[in-house]
C-alpha cells in the first residue's frame, strides 16, 4: 500500500474521529423525581409503570422494571466480544510489533563496507550490501502488512466508537427508565402503606368469625408483598447507582479508543513515512559511500600510478641523458688505455734492451767460449806433439 493512500486513508479516519468526537453526550440527572413532584407527562408515565404491579402476583414484583433492561442487554452482548480497553489490545500490539519490527534493523548491518569473513565465504553468506538490502526489503513489508493491520484496527475502533455512542445513549436510557420505575415502587409503596393496608386492616377487624382468617391472611399476604416490593424498589435503586457508574466508564473507553486512534493515525501520517525515508536514506547513504570507497580507490590507483610513472620517467631520463652525454669513449677509458699502451710501449723497450744486452753479453761469452776453446784445442795439440816426438808415434794435425 502506498503511502499516499495510507495518508488518505488516515485522514478519512480522522475526520471521523472528529465527528464523533464533537457529539455531546447528556449528562444523566442525579434524583428521582417522585411522583407527587413530577410534571404531567412524568406522572403519566410512573402511573403506567405502577399499573404494571400486581401484588398478589409474585412474579409481577420480582420482574418490576426488567423489561427496561432488555434492549440494553442486546446491545450490550452484541458489544462484548469487541468492546476492549484498546491500550492493551491488538491495536495497541500492532504498535509495538511495529516498533519491533524497525529495533530488529540493527545498526551493524548499515556496515556494508565489511568484507566476508572466512566463515561466511564457507557457508555462502550474502555480502554485506546485498544482506543489507535483502534486509530491508524484509522490513519493509513488514511495516506495510502492520500498517494494514492498523487501518483495520482503526476501523474497528471507530466503529466501536459509534457503537459506544448508542450504548452510552441506551445506558442512560435504562437510567432514566430506572428513575421511572423507583418512583412508581415508592408511590405504590406509599399507597399501599396509607391506603390499601390501612383499609385491608379495617376489613379484618370489621369481617365475620368466619371470614376473619382468610381476611388476616390477604393481610399477611399484602404486608408480605409490600414488603418484596420495597426489596425489589431497593435493588433497582443500587441498579440504578451502579448504571450511573457505568456511563463514566463508557466515556472512558470511548476516550481510550479515541485516543488510539489518534495515535494510529499519527503513527500512519507521521512516522511510518519518516521510517521508510529514513531507511531509504540509510540504503541510499550507504551505496554512496560504496561508490564513494570505488572513486577512492581509483583515484588511489591514479595517483599511485602517475607517482610510479612520474619515478619511472625520472630514471629512464637520467639513464638517457646520462647515455647521450656519454663521449663515443670515456675519457677514464681512453686514459687507461694510454697509460696501458705506454706501459707496453715501455714494458717493449725495457724487453728490448735486456734483449740487446742479453745478446751482446751472449756474443761476449759466445767469443770467450770460442777463445778458450780454440786455446784448448791449441794446449791439446801442442801437448800432444810433444808426446809424440818423445815416443816416436805420429799425431795427425789439426
């Protein structure tokens, strides 16, 4: 049901509310009015009312002024399986399951932004935007089907309302009708007491011996009904207090309900809309910050990669420039390739002049060598010559 058409629907109930309201109930009167005292139209009706008693008829006193009750006691039956104090009926725990209903939406759940733990990823729990959403939804139709309940509710409080008027009118009618009647017993009463039993008693003293019992006994029988009837008068008196007790009451009930049904109607008009536009708003809040957490976090990956890119470009650069400022050969290079070559060139010479000197020193030792082998040669062949003259052998020139 929408709540355009709850609102009107309310509205329609509170009209009634305030037409019913605006019905003055009369205030019932405080005396009975006696016979002697009564206007005209009164006394006719009390005259009605005491025709209506039949002292030798027992029956007759003890039914005196019931036949007033009977419609209030149809009405009043037909009532009594709806006539309820409302502060504690269905109404009144249609509210409360209402304000249940909206306490059962817990906080916690507003955090969609929650991960899963490792529990709910095991048993296929929802996420928690979806489980907040699917909650929602739930309470939602809740509070649509108490708000049905409600509108029910108030529509038979309203009823209840007229139905009171007409009790509250038939109550005081009985009370009226009551006031009738005690003063039609207390006239009878007065009557029997100045008329008929003084003048049954002057028929027991003037009647013969013979008649004398049966007349003391119509005596007895009279004294004896005038007796039930001033019982009887009694009890329609305390009827007649405890009907005067019940029209406050049936005001109060009718205000109870009245009052209910302003605040039904103030639940439908008022905060039933505040509830679901501050639930569609807690939904509405909370997608934003999700979407507002995915903007972030883009934005957190736009800068995280201008940052990466800005220091990526810085190095590429100076690896860059560094490489194109860089000579074909590095001086330290061509400087240590100098100082090598010297080195060798050097290294050569020094190895070229031991060398030299090597073979020099070698051709000094190659002709000392050849010098003292030729003086050898030369001692050995003149030693040999010698020999040779002494023993007479002959020893070959060289």
């Amino acid at each position: 049901m929408s709540t355009q058409t709850v609102r009107e629907k309310a509205a329609e109930a509170g009209a009634i509310v305030q037409e019913v309201t605006a019905v003055t109930l009369p205030e019932p009167q405080q005396e009975v009015v006696p016979f002697s005292s009564a206007e005209a139209p009164v006394a006719a009706e009390i005259e009605k009312r005491i025709d209506e008693l039949d002292m030798t008829n027992t029956q007759s006193i003890v039914m005196f002024g019931s036949s007033a009750q009977a419609e209030l006691q149809e009405i009043s039956q037909s009532m009594l399986q709806d006539v309820r104090n409302k502060d504690v009926g269905p109404a009144g725990d249609s509210l409360r399951e209402i304000v249940s209903t909206i306490r059962g939406f817990s906080v916690s759940e507003l955090d969609v932004r929650r991960k899963r733990s490792w529990w709910e990823w095991l048993t296929g729990k929802a996420a928690p935007m979806a489980k907040f959403a699917a909650r929602f939804e739930e309470v939602q139709g809740q509070i649509d089907k108490i708000t049905d309940n409600l509108l029910s509710h108030e529509h038979k409080l309203l009823k209840d309302i007229k139905s009171l008027d007409v009790l509250y009118d038939k109550t005081l009618g009985f009370y009226d009708e009551l006031a009738l009647y005690i003063a039609a017993g207390e006239e009878k009463l007065n009557r029997l007491d100045t008329n008929d039993i003084p003048h049954k008693e002057t028929e027991v003293e003037a009647a013969p011996e013979e008649q004398a019992v049966m007349k003391a006994q119509e005596l007895r029988d009279l004294r004896a009904a005038r007796d039930d009837l001033e019982r009887r008068v009694h009890d329609l008196k305390l009827t007649r207090q405890v009907t005067m007790q019940s029209l406050p009451s049936i005001r109060l009930v009718q205000e109870n309900d009245k009052s209910l049904v302003t605040k039904i109607n103030s639940t439908l008009v008022n905060t039933v809309p505040l509830w679901e536009t501050q639930l569609a708003q807690a939904v509405t809040i909370q997608r934003s910050g999700e979407a507002a957490v995915a903007v972030r976090e883009a934005n957190d990956l736009t800068n995280e990669l201008l940052t990466a890119n800005a220091k990526n470009l810085r190095e590429a650069n100076r690896t860059v420039r560094e490489e194109m400022e860089r000579g074909v050969f590095d001086i330290e290079a061509v400087k240590a390739a100098n100082a090598e070559l010297i080195a060798t060139i050097e290294e050569s010479l020094a190895i070229a002049d031991e060398g030299k000197a090597k073979r020099a020193q070698a051709e000094e030792d190659l002709r000392q060598m050849e010098h003292d082998l030729k003086e050898t040669l030369a001692a050995a062949k003149s030693r040999a010559n010698k020999v040779g003259a002494n023993a007479g052998t002959s020893v070959p020139e060289a």
